[in-house]
C-alpha cells in the first residue's frame, strides 16, 4: 500500500480540502485492509476481493473509498447509514471482516498530540496523524455474511414493481400480500408527489397515468428506448 502521506494528499484532492475526517478515514482504511490481509486493494489482484461497508455519510466516507478504491458502481461499497464513524472491511476471499470506529476520545486528546498548533480543526489533523491507531479507533472482529445479491458482478435478479411498473434489481423488491412491489411503492419514500414530466428539448411526453387504459407511471411501456 502506498505510503500515509501520500495517500492522504491524494484522497484530499479529490474531497477538495484537507480535514480531519480525511486523516481519520485515511488511516481507518489502511488499518483495515491490513487487518484483512489487503495490501493493495487496488490493484487488480485485489480489488474484487474486497467489500466496505461505510456507516456514515461524512468525509471520512470519501477517504475510505479513495484508499480502498471501493466504489457504488463496482458494488464494494456500501453505505449503512448509521451515523457511527465507522467502516466495515470484508475480504471475499477469505472471509475476514474487521470493524473499525473511530474513538470519540480521540477528539479530547488532540490537545496534548499537537499542543503547538492552534484552531481545533488544523490541531487535530495533525494530532490524528500522530496518535497510535490504538488510540484513533476501536476495532471489532465481526462476522458479515454477504448476500449473494450484494455482490459485485452483473444483475442477479430483476422484478417489475406490481404497483408501478417500475423494475427492481437484485432483490431490492419487497413482498406485500403476495405481490412484488418497489420500496417507495411498500414503504413510502424520500420524495413526494411524483409525476412524469418535460424537458427542454424533450421530443416524445410521458404517458399520464391518470387516463383509463393508459400505461402506469414508471413503465417503460409506450417509452421510446
């Protein structure tokens, strides 16, 4: 793996600025690519060996990505949104998986790593690169037992929604009464009141689903391809 510093510079290119969750996700990542037997996560030997599961959505999220190379695309990057300052890191291989949190006592003990430097932001950047990883986190050997559906690779599985129409992958649906539907359609979700609509420089509109006999919303009936 590459060195700290140099990866550290790197990742905070790319989050566009230098921060504290930067180092902290920085070394949670190299501590536990290490832990699972990961020395180049990646290279292509390596790259499908590996599954992260992020539970918060903050900077140290970015870093732990940029260093393990774990991706949403790739799907070796999942995000369980726990709002802990933690990272799970999984080999495929072998089974491995080790939790890393970062120590809230971390953030007391800044002052006596980096006492010169004053502003608590730039005191524990540099106090987090100076403290003993088993000072900056906890770690916990945890068994994850990976869904055949979350592993990366192609579509696994895809089902039409029984309510909207709309097509759900690898077995993301959820079963009500007997019937296959969507989570929005199931659980309600994070929008409201959708409906189909233009744009500029559109050349086809969307069917309403309001009119008897028209194709539901969210089909891809009727729909140019």
């Amino acid at each position: 793996m590459k060195a700290f510093e140099e990866l550290l510079a790197s990742s905070a290119s790319a989050h566009g600025h230098l921060c504290p969750g930067q180092v902290v996700g920085v070394r949670m990542a190299m501590l536990g690519c290490s832990l699972i037997g990961l020395d180049d996560p990646t290279g292509l030997e390596q790259i499908k060996k590996l599954i992260v599961y992020l539970e918060m959505d903050r900077c140290a999220g970015d870093a732990v990505a940029h260093v393990t190379g774990a991706r949403l695309g790739r799907r070796s990057l999942k995000v369980v949104d726990y709002g802990i300052m933690a990272a799970t890191f999984v080999n495929l291989e072998t089974g491995r998986a080790y939790r890393v949190l970062s120590t809230e006592e971390a953030r007391d003990l800044a002052p006596h790593y980096a006492s010169e430097i004053l502003g608590n932001s730039q005191q524990q950047v540099e106090a987090y690169k100076r403290m003993e990883n088993c000072v900056l986190f906890r770690v916990q050997q945890v068994q994850v037992s990976v869904s055949e559906f979350d592993l990366p690779g192609p579509t696994r599985r895809k089902v039409a929604c029984n309510r909207c129409g709309q097509v759900v992958r690898d077995c993301r649906e959820v079963v009500v009464d007997g019937k296959a539907l969507c989570r929005p359609c199931a659980e309600g979700a994070y929008f409201r009141e959708p409906r189909e609509t233009t744009w500029p420089g559109m050349d086809w509109a969307p069917v309403s689903p309001q009119q008897p006999g028209e194709t539901k919303a969210g089909s891809s009936e009727g729909y140019p391809r």
